[in-house]
C-alpha cells in the first residue's frame, strides 16, 4: 500500500484572507487534519479554518501537555515535550502509513518558531512531507505599523523575551531593525533591555496582529500592560534611503 503525504500548510498570521491558494485548497480538500492546541481551547490554528473544512474531514487535536507551568530551564520541560511530540508523530504516521493525506495546520510559517518543525524532523525521513510557506506573524505586526521594517542595509534581528536581559541587550544594541517575539511573560524583561540598548522610544507593541481585536501601540504607552500570547514588539529601521 502507497503511504499518504504529510501537509505541514502554514495558515498565516491570523486573516483568512491572507492564506495562499495552495494553503486555501489543501485545507479544503483534507481529508484528515491535525492541529496543535492548548488543552481545553479550540485551538487558534483551528479556528483560522473554521468554515473551510470538508463535512468528512477528520481532525486529529494534538494538545500540549505544558505551555508556562514549568520553566524552560526545568530538564523536565524538554523531556514532556519530547514524549508529546512523539506521540503526536505516532498519530499523524499511522494515517499517513495507512494511506491517507494528512493536513497540519500551522500558524503562520511551518519553519518560524512553529510546533510543526519538531513534527517534521520525526517524519521527514519516514514518509514523503511537503511543506506549504505562510506570511509570518512578524511580518503582519510591521505591516500593521504602516511603515518599512528595513531601508537599505539594515540588519534585522529576530528575538526571543526568552532569552536573557543581558544577552537580550546585547543583540538588541548590534541591531538597526528589531522584531521581538514570545514575549507574555517577557515583556518586562524586554523593556529593561530595550532601554539599556536605547530603543525603547522607538518601539512598538502589536498584539492579535491581522486579528479582528488587532491592536497597534507604541510601547511606551503600554506601560503596565499584560501582552497576550500573540504579541510582538517592533522597532523599525532608519537605514540608507536614495
């Protein structure tokens, strides 16, 4: 029997509309699709498709058994996550062994910070998968800003609030544009870095961006504020420009 091909289709940031066709008639014609979940949500991956899915289609929710409840740091965060990633593989690899086409779904791009990855080097050497690019979260929070992230030669840096203060302002002060990702929790941490590296001023928050509760801030003016999972904070290049 033929073995069925794994779909790692990224949805894009948030708006339907932002899907791209292929993206668009894979997950319409799936017969079978996965997606990642917190336990007891329904999933924002799911929801991008709400409407699209085919009356047959079987969904497979594969729901993290840790999101923030145990540090990084703990040796047993990476030792859970394994064993869920695991078991998620399982279940994608008996469909697919069995024949059948499976559809995961992905926010935004399946190889930007995306649970997918850790499902495709499982799976890359096992049965055929193809991956399906997505526009990227940070790239609709800069497009929400309503100016260019980079002009000319500027270098852009991509962070993570989980890296530490120091190292956090070290990359910050060697970059001319800047976009920083996973915040939550982080994002007092990011704003004492943002100061020391002296790009505080400049920056801005979007949160939900290409959402319908999308909000576009300077973070400056955000002081206080608790930043929902899809938050990401921006600070625009000034480069050359003819």
């Amino acid at each position: 029997m033929s073995v069925g091909t794994v779909y790692g289709v990224g949805l894009g940031p948030g708006d339907p509309e932002l899907m791209s066709v292929k993206a668009d008639r894979l997950v319409r014609g799936a017969r079978h699709v996965a997606f990642f979940r917190k336990a007891g949500r329904y999933g924002q991956a799911r929801r991008l498709v709400d409407g699209m899915l085919h009356a047959e289609a079987a969904e497979v929710a594969m729901e993290y058994p840790v999101t923030t409840e145990i540090p990084l740091s703990d040796p047993r965060y990476n030792e859970i996550l394994s064993g869920f990633y695991e078991d998620s593989t399982a279940r994608v690899l008996e469909c697919a062994r069995a024949g059948e086409d499976v559809v995961v779904l992905c926010e935004g791009d399946p190889f930007f910070y995306g649970s997918f990855m850790h499902l495709y080097t499982r799976l890359k050497d096992v049965v055929p998968v193809e991956v399906v690019p997505g526009i990227t979260g940070m790239s609709a929070a800069w497009t929400a800003t309503g100016a260019p992230i980079t002009w000319g030669d500027d270098v852009l840096s991509v962070l993570t609030g989980t890296h530490t203060e120091e190292e956090l302002t070290r990359q910050m002060g060697c970059a001319d544009a800047l976009v920083v990702m996973k915040l939550g929790r982080t994002l007092d941490k990011v704003r004492r870095a943002l100061k020391a590296a002296g790009k505080y001023k400049q920056a801005w928050l979007i949160e939900n961006a290409a959402m319908p509760e999308q909000s576009v801030m300077r973070l400056a003016e955000a002081e206080g504020r608790v930043a929902p999972y899809f938050s990401i904070v921006v600070v625009h290049g000034q480069g050359r420009r003819p």
